[in-house]
C-alpha cells in the first residue's frame, strides 16, 4: 500500500515504521514524508534510507488551507492509498480530511477521549491520572477525535516528569502504531460508525 508520512520533528514512530518495513513486518511502501518543519529530523531519518521528502512550510503559503492543498497534490502525484501522522503536530482542517479519499491515521499520546491536543502527557500529570497511554486512530474532522484502533494503558509513577512519562508512552507508541497500520493494510479493521472491530486471527 502506498503510503505517506507527516511528521513535525524527530520522527521516532516514522522510524518505528520505517524498521518495520524494512524487516518485512509491515506490508507498506512509505514513498514519501513530508514535513511542515524544514529542520525535522524525521526528514533526515527518510533521507537516510533514500525515500523523497518534501518541506510544507506553512509560512511559504498564503494561508494554510493553501498549505494543504498542496500536501494533497502531492499526496496525488505520488498515488497515496494511506496517509500516517507520527508527530504531526498540524491539525488538518476540514477540508482535507473531506477530499481524501484514503485513510488517514494518527498516533497520540494519550488514552483519547482523555487529553487531546498539545501537551498530551503534561495534561496526565496535571490531571493526577494514574494511568495515560497512547491511541491510534483514524483522523476525522476533529481535534483528536476519530474512530479508535487501537490504545494501550501506561502507569503514570509518582516520580514521573513530563520527559520520564513521555519516553515509557514512546516506546508502546513504536510497537502500537505500525502494529495498527499491520491491522488496517490486512482488512482486519471493521468501522461500523465510531467504532472500530479488530477481527482475530484465525486460530488453526
Ligand atoms: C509522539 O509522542 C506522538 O504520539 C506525539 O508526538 C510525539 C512525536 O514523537 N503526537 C502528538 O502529540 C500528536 N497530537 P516522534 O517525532 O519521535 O515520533
């Protein structure tokens, strides 16, 4: 399946996703990764195993739907089938989200509905939860707010800081995300509505 990636800065999960693909785990050919960032290293991370990346500098644009507009030509140009934020930290308006005609996936940091937005893991510890975690999700026209594929729980320790909660979320963040796209690319994702059924695998 032909994929894009949007990533905002260091791009571990594009990583997580690039790793899985190159070991034959994950059925995906990422043909590009953009970036509104020009000093991303998720850019370098693409560079570095040869796949073509392109800046969308919101500040080149006359507005930001223009900005999206853009990312959605190239998304055409290069016969995207799915589309994958892994740090993306643009929301995509409206608009977008109507004219593609693929799917379109996040991953956050945090167990959604609970803390959305910027900031996921500084909002847990200031809420005093004890337990967050990360959700993929299929993006709609809301902030954070589509249709659950998959979520793990993340204890939030007494000690933590933002940094120390942050790194144990990441590294379920990069076994969840591409185990999620795995789902989807097989057609083991079922939407009914909001809700999303995973289907088993077939035990012989
Ligand atoms: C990740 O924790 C991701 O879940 C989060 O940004 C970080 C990006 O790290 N995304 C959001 O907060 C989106 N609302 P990475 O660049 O190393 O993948």
């Amino acid at each position: 399946m032909r994929t894009a990636v949007l990533a905002s800065g260091r791009g571990s999960n594009l990583q997580a996703l690039l790793d899985e693909c190159s070991n034959g785990s994950l059925p995906i050919e990422i043909v590009g990764v953009g970036s509104d960032q020009p000093g991303a290293a998720a850019l370098e991370r693409s560079q570095a195993v040869g796949i073509p990346t392109r800046v969308f500098q919101v500040s080149d644009y006359p507005h930001r739907q223009a900005q999206e507009e853009d990312i959605l030509i190239w998304m055409r140009e290069n016969r995207v089938e799915l589309l994958l934020l892994a740090g993306y930290m643009k929301v995509l308006g409206p608009q977008f989200i109507r004219q593609a005609n693929f799917p379109v996936m996040n991953i956050h940091p945090s167990l959604l509905p609970a803390f959305p937005g910027l900031h996921a893991q500084r909002q847990a510890l200031e809420y005093g939860v004890k337990v967050s975690g990360c959700t993929v999700h299929l993006v709609d026209e809301g902030l954070d707010s589509g249709p659950i594929i998959l979520q793990e729980a993340v204890p939030v320790l007494s000690e933590d800081t933002e940094e120390s909660l942050a790194q144990r979320i990441l590294e379920v963040e990069h076994r969840l995300y591409p185990e999620a796209v795995r789902l989807l690319v097989l057609g083991k994702v079922v939407r009914t509505g909001r809700r999303v059924q995973i289907l088993q695998q077939e035990v012989i």
